[in-house]
C-alpha cells in the first residue's frame, strides 16, 4: 500500500486513507476551526499588512508569480514553498517555510513544525496559489489570518475566504496593485 499524501505513516490515520474526499475535507475543516474574523477588503491589504503566500509546488507557475512582483512587495511577505523553490526565493532576498512532500503530510513531526511557524508568524493575509492540497489549506486557515485569498476558488471556502478571478491580468498583477505596490 503506497503512503498517504495527506496523513503521516501512523495507526492513528490509516483509517482515513478510505475516507471520502467530503469527509477527509469535512475532518480538516473541524480540525483548523471554522470561525474566521471580520475585515474589510480590499482595505486590509492597502497598508501592506503582514501576508503569507502559499506559492505554487510548480516551479514554472512560482516564477509567473514572482517574476513580476516589484521588489517592495516582497517586505512583510513569508513563503511557505516546496524546497525545490529555495534559490529562487533566496534570490528576491525573501524568507520562506519549506516543506517536502513527505514532510507535509498531517501528524509528520515537521508538518507540526511548520504549522505552529504559521501560526506564530501571525500574518494578517494568507494569499494561497497552490493546487488544492487538504494538509496545505489546513494551514491556510489555521495561520489565522482574517483574510484568506485565492483565485478562482470559490469550492474551497472556508479555508480560503475571498475568490479573486483575474480578467487579463495575471494573479501577481492583481495583487500587486490591490497592495498598491503597483499602479
């Protein structure tokens, strides 16, 4: 039997490899809490608050992203990425929380790590980019941030609780300008 992609290799989960999508996301949504406070957007992104991006796994869709973000954007932003993306983001001067694909996996030791450095990092934004990945979301709701944005992903509310869909412009244009980093 192959591992889980969402659960440590423990007792403790194995029954949750035969659980529904529904249910596996219903049990996610119960463990990261489904109240979320009140903000007004766009005005909470206007004074650059401090924002956790969940960057694409993909390398090629990171880059779309980041490349054109202009520098300024990058103060008060935390990663949270795929180790694969380490050089790129060290290369804007960036931090970021790396997992493996091993590693992010619910119940892993270091999936615990990394879920209280979300938590502790406090951001006021969590913009979520990534395919939709049930341990990931979980983090997006759980760091606590008010406003939870993604694009075109109105399916995945309440981890994520704004659905932005871009017309001609790229996701990283969007935001760049609601930040008004950008005009």
């Amino acid at each position: 039997m192959k591992p889980s992609p969402y659960f440590a290799d423990r007792f403790k989960f194995f029954f949750k490899r035969f659980a529904s999508n529904e249910s596996l996301r219903r049990w996610f949504l119960k463990q990261a809490g489904e109240e979320s406070g009140a903000f007004s957007f766009p005005d909470i992104l206007r004074n650059h608050p401090k924002t956790l991006v969940f960057l694409p796994r993909n390398y090629e869709d990171a880059v779309a992203f980041m490349s054109p973000m202009p520098q300024a954007w990058f103060n008060n932003v935390q990663f949270f990425a795929h180790e694969s993306l380490h050089a790129m983001i060290s290369a804007k001067r960036s931090h970021a929380f790396y997992f493996s694909d091993m590693e992010c996996r619910f119940g892993e030791p270091v999936f615990e790590k990394l879920q209280n450095d979300v938590v502790d990092f406090a951001p006021e934004v969590c913009i979520y980019l990534d395919e939709p990945f049930l341990p990931r979301l979980y983090l997006a709701k759980k760091c606590g941030a008010p406003c939870r944005i993604g694009f075109n992903s109105e399916s995945l509310y309440p981890f994520l609780n704004i659905s932005l869909h871009p017309d001609q412009t790229r996701e990283a244009i969007l935001i760049a300008k609601y930040y008004g980093v950008i005009q």
